[in-house]
C-alpha cells in the first residue's frame, strides 16, 4: 500500500501538472460493469439500487432531467452524466441533464441509505402513515400548515403546487395554525394529499410554462391541466377571485372565502 511518501509524490507531481486544469467531463470504464437492479424512490431522490450494494442517487431539484435515450441520438441540451447501458444484446444511454446544475449525482454505500432516509420524514404515500401520525408530526413542528407540510422532514412528497392544492380540497387557510388541527382535519388532509399526489402520478405529473418536467422519454406532464388553486383565477368551488400572496417565500394561492382562517 503507498504510503505517505509515495502519496506525497504523486499529489505533488499531480498539483504541478494538473492545478488550474478544468474537468470537461469523467469517464468510468468498462470495468465499473455493475447491474441496475431496481429503481426506486426516496423522498424526491431516484435510487438505482446496483450489484454489490452500491446505491446511485439523482436528485432532480429545480432543472435536472433523467432521460432513457438510444446511443445514436443527437445530444440532449445541458448533458452532465451519462451512462452506456446494455440490456437483452442492445446498447442505450441514460443521460443526467442539468441546465441550472442544482441537481446532484451520488454513488453512496448501504450504510448511506439509511442516513438519507432518516433526513426525511414518513412518505405522504406510505400506507403505513396513520392520520393519528400525521398529526402528531404536524402538531410538532409549531408553524403553520403550509410551512409544514413542505418542510420535508415533517412529511415527504409535497411540494409547493400540490401543498396549495391540497390546502384548497380541505378548505384549510394556509396560515392555520398545526397545533389547532384535529384529528379529523388530519385525516381529511391526509386523505386529500394522498388523492392529489396519485392523481398527478396518473397525469404523469406537471409541467409548468418553463416546459422544465418531462419524462424519462423527454414527454411533458398533464397534470397543470388539472391544478385546483395553483396558478388559478377564480375559484372553482364559489367563484371568488384567488388570492395570492408569499408564505416563507413560496408562491401560495387560496380562495379566501374557502379557506378562512379559523385561530
Ligand atoms: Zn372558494
């Protein structure tokens, strides 16, 4: 094994050769050869779970795309990974897209996992979430709902547009207290969250004017098409002009006839 010497030299000899150098791009090699075995989810982190218990996270955040594409097809916009798969004799390519680079890659271990489950708190679509846990996570953050449901170690899987949606379904002003929630509020929230978040699975999620979501076929979503407050005029339950304001900087739209604020 080198040891501090020899390390020293090549460190030495690299920072003579190679400081300032810009890295154009990384390439693995043929022998890094390890299988997808599964994909899943953890919280908004795609895992490809790999042989030899190695686990390789994309997180998408603002501008990252993951796309399924044939190797002989012209480059995506904004290419940052890209990984030659070969699957039943044919070749094909995943590629990480990223315009903003605020996505991230990541190859962690199994013992990492668990570190980066524990960060989130349980899953909106985790048939083991009880309304009786959902509000006790709630009730425990002391803010109000709409801070809560999108802090992600309170609950995991609502983001901003679906939070109003939410919120608008269960006629709960944005600014309601959580530790004034009752059980059957909870359960009604729960329900609705659980109603929104699969219906926007069916319609493939949501693509906004930025054109920013497609899917793993470069496809947009339909689900904007179906937003229930998000970005909407007038109410579509009484008619009332919509109202929009920031809470903790995030865009929140509600009707306030709908929604009153009961304190
Ligand atoms: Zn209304």
């Amino acid at each position: 094994m080198p040891e501090l010497p020899e390390v020293h030299t090549i460190a030495v000899d690299l920072n003579k050769h190679l400081s300032n150098a810009v890295i154009k791009s990384i390439e693995i090699k043929n022998n890094f050869n390890k299988k997808i075995i599964e994909v899943t989810r953890i919280s908004k982190n795609i895992v490809l779970e790999l042989s030899s218990e190695t686990f390789l996270i994309f997180h998408l955040a603002m501008t990252g795309r993951l796309l399924i594409r044939k190797s002989d097809r012209p480059n995506d916009d904004w290419e940052r990974i890209i990984l030659t798969l070969a699957k039943n004799g044919k070749t094909g390519q995943l590629r990480f897209c990223d315009t903003r680079m605020f996505g991230k890659a990541e190859v962690i271990k199994k013992e990492m996992i668990n570190k980066l489950k524990s960060k989130y708190g349980p899953d909106i679509l985790a048939d083991s979430l009880s309304p009786e846990e959902f509000l006790s996570v709630l009730v425990a953050k002391r803010t109000n709902i709409k801070n809560a449901l999108l802090d992600q170690s309170v609950v995991s899987g609502i983001g901003n547009i679906y939070a109003n949606d939410l919120l608008w379904m269960s006629k709960t002003h944005p600014l309601t207290k959580t530790n004034s929630i009752k059980i059957a509020k909870a359960k009604e929230l729960l329900n609705n969250a659980k109603e929104i978040i699969k219906e926007a699975i069916l319609h493939r999620g949501s693509t906004l004017s930025d054109k920013m979501f497609v899917d793993a076929f470069g496809k947009y979503g339909t689900h904007q098409n179906y937003f229930r407050v998000y970005d909407q005029r007038n109410c579509k339950n009484c008619g009332t002009k919509i109202k929009f304001e920031k809470i903790n900087s995030r865009g929140t739209y509600y009707c306030p006839t709908c929604q009153v604020l009961k304190q």
